[in-house]
C-alpha cells in the first residue's frame, strides 16, 4: 500500500518542481518565493515535476500603485493584479495551466515602483500624480504577464488618471458650480487588472478614492469621504494577506478617506484631526497627516496600494504632495515535496 502511495502512473515516483529566488518558505508541501524588491529579479527552476505532480505554478503578480493627486486631491489607484490562484476570484482569475514551466532555467521578474505623488495645484488639467510602474513575470507557457501600474490621482480639479493603469487614481475635488456633479474619473482600459477611482462632488470639499482591485473607489462629497477602493486577501502564502487597495482622497477640512484595505495609503486633511487612516495589508498604507500643507499617506510597500491624496496647499505656495503608491510584488506557489 505504502509503495502505491509513492508511485506515480507507470509506476514510477513522482518528483517535483526544484526552484529558487526572492525569499523562501514552506506551507506544508508547498514551497512560496516572494518577490519584493524593485527592479530585475529571477525565479531560477533547476528541475521540472515529473509522473503525477503537476508541473506548474500558482503565481500573483502586482504592479506599483499610483501616487496621490495634490489640492484636496484624489487618491492613488491600487496597482493592476494579475493571479492564478484560486483566492482570486472569477472572472478575474487567469486559468492555471497559464502558469506552467515550459523548461528549466531562469524566469524573469522585474518589481514596478509606485508612483511619486503630484504637488501641483492641478488647476490646469489634467494634472495627476505619477502612474506606477508595471511588474512582469516572464516565460509561463500562458505568455508573458506585465500587470498596469495604478493610476495617479486627480491633483485640484483635474480628473484622476485612468487609460492603460491598474486601477484607476480618484477624482480631485470639484470648485466649480458649472459642472455637472459628479465629476467623473476615468475608468482603467484593463478591467480585469483592477477598478476606476471614486468621483468627486460639489463643491469645494474632498477628492474620490483611488481604485482597488476589489471595487471602485468612493465618491467624496460633503457627506462622505473618498475612502479608496478595496483590495483582495490572498491565501497565496499560506496565510491571507490583503493587497491592491486604493488610496484614500484629501479634504479640504472634514474627515479624510481612508486607504482602501490592501495597503492604501490615508488621504490628508486641512484639520489636524481628520486624517484618512493606511489601508491595513501584507505591509500597511501609511496614514494620512493633517494641518495646511500635508502630504498624503504612502501605499504599502509590496502591496500596490495607491497614494493618499494631499490636503489643501499652504494659503499662496506649492501644493501639498500627494503620498506615493506602493511597490509592487510576484509570489510563486508550487507542490515540492
């Protein structure tokens, strides 16, 4: 029975994937390398699996969030997602076989950086903070993989930055009794990465949240905070963890939105005692700072979680910066022993 056990079809034993790169752990019979560093990294495979193990990977590949807008500005949206893991959920999660190894050797991985937060007043628009920079995971037999960077928020009255980005950055305040309410933030071209940024209402009050990979970002208005969208929890390291939350829009004086779980950073506010809170996650957002001038939280490192917008600049100087995103992250997943 025992040697049954052991023996694959054609009874021969089964052998599994050997691999290494970023840093190690087990889960009982499943090795996780985590990636986090920005920049070039590899997964070095030195033998394939062989008889009934299965020869591919569980991967989640992130890309950097984006930086908050300035004045009163939106926040940052989340970095775009990319998983095979069942803890993403359908129709967004890619078919596993789409992270088989076609070969040994060595598979390229570069980590994207978030984006740098605006200090403009964003009354030109469009002005945004920075989008993030993509992360990549090359060669699975289901192709390339580049996850978008997030999208940077709305700076002032500028619309946050949507296209070709992960999620989508929130909407800057609104100041303007001709237009129409909300004002829109444009939504992500890749849908399947992430969502569009909170709007933003009249008048002159708080900026949208920035997207998360789990929902939209809020809409601020006089009500309510642009709090950023949320992010999903991913058992893909053995235990959840929270990633891709949006960040949190700034306020003129009222509460601030929060960072969106999954590592947004908090929106600012103009009132000392109204700052957004991080978005907790596998690294928390940073929380948003209050008084004339303050800067929005930071994203999470290695979560993707977008930048907290700025309060209200200083009364005549330069906008108060918005935070800058989170750092994206690969983690791999496979059956060793």
């Amino acid at each position: 029975m025992m040697q049954q056990m052991l023996l694959g079809y054609g009874g021969a034993a089964d052998t599994f994937i050997a691999a290494s790169g970023g840093t190690e752990s087990t889960d009982g019979d499943f090795k996780v390398h985590v990636f986090g560093s920005t920049g070039p990294m590899t997964f070095s495979v030195s033998s394939l699996g062989s008889g009934s193990a299965p020869n591919n990977v569980e991967y989640l590949v992130i890309a950097g969030g984006g930086g908050g807008g300035s004045h009163i500005g939106g926040g940052g949206g989340a970095g775009g997602v990319i998983s095979n893991h069942p803890s993403m959920p359908a129709p967004k999660r890619q078919p596993l076989p789409s992270g088989g190894l076609p070969a040994t050797g060595d598979y390229a991985i570069s980590i994207g950086g978030g984006g740098l937060g605006a200090a403009v007043h964003g009354q030109s628009p469009p002005e945004t903070g920075s989008k993030g920079t993509p992360t990549t995971l090359n060669g699975l037999a289901g192709g390339n993989i580049e996850a978008e960077g997030g999208g940077g928020g709305g700076a002032g009255f500028s619309e946050g930055q949507g296209g070709d980005v992960g999620s989508g950055g929130g909407s800057g305040h609104v100041n303007n009794s001709g237009l129409p309410a909300p004002e829109l933030s444009t939504a992500p071209t890749n849908p399947a990465q992430g969502n569009a940024g909170g709007t933003a209402n009249n008048p002159h009050t708080r900026g949208g949240g920035g997207g998360g990979i789990g929902g939209v970002g809020d809409a601020g208005g006089p009500s309510h905070p642009g709090n950023g969208g949320p992010g999903i929890t991913f058992t893909i390291t053995g235990s959840p963890a929270t990633f891709a939350g949006g960040g949190g829009g700034g306020t003129l004086g009222p509460r601030a939105g929060n960072g969106g779980p999954g590592g947004g950073g908090g929106g600012s506010s103009q009132s000392s005692g109204n700052r957004g809170d991080g978005g907790p996650g596998f690294n928390n957002g940073a929380d948003g700072s209050g008084g004339a001038g303050a800067g929005g939280g930071n994203g999470g490192a290695n979560t993707g979680g977008g930048g907290g917008g700025a309060a209200h600049p200083f009364p005549g100087g330069p906008g108060a910066r918005g935070g800058t995103g989170g750092s994206g992250v690969v983690i791999i997943r496979y059956k060793f022993q």
